[in-house]
C-alpha cells in the first residue's frame, strides 16, 4: 500500500491519526469513568441487549403463527366448502 493509500484509508497521516485515537480513548475514558461504566460491562449489555431483540423476534413470530391458525380454522372451512358448492354448480 502507497503513502498516499495509507493516508486516504485513515483519513491523514498516521501520526495525526494515533494522536486522535489516543485523545479521544482518553475522553470517552473519563466519561466512563464518571458514569461507572465498565467495558465489559457495556460489552455484556450489548450482548444481552441483542438476545432480548432475538427472543422478542422469534415471541412476535410465535404470535404471527397463532394468528395465522386462529384465521385458518375460519377461513380454510370456508373456501373449502365455498370450492365444494362450485364444483357442483359447474357440474
């Protein structure tokens, strides 16, 4: 990779970069800090976070489903027995 490669891919030379990373690592440390928030911690709740939205997708689709069979047991009966009167006014 060129200079000029490395430069566009971090956005300025590499030394402007590292300064940049290093003081904002600093302020968003601080911040944390000061709220009592560990790392770990955000990393847990991030992952429990992704776990609820997974269990709450796959409960909205267990609800879907009900619904679906609630619907069928009225709408199947009847287009079934609506087919069965056609067939025998064609016939």
């Amino acid at each position: 990779m060129s200079d000029t490669g490395l430069r566009r891919f971090l956005g300025g030379s590499p030394v402007q970069v590292l300064l940049r990373l290093v003081f904002l690592s600093f302020v968003v440390g601080i911040i944390l800090a000061a709220l009592n928030l560990d790392p770990l911690d955000l990393v847990t709740m991030a992952v429990q976070f992704v776990e609820r939205l997974w269990n709450m997708g796959f409960q909205a689709l267990g609800r879907l489903g009900n619904y679906l069979l609630i619907g069928a047991i009225v709408v199947v009966p009847i287009w079934l027995l609506t087919r069965l009167l056609a067939m025998g006014r064609s016939r």
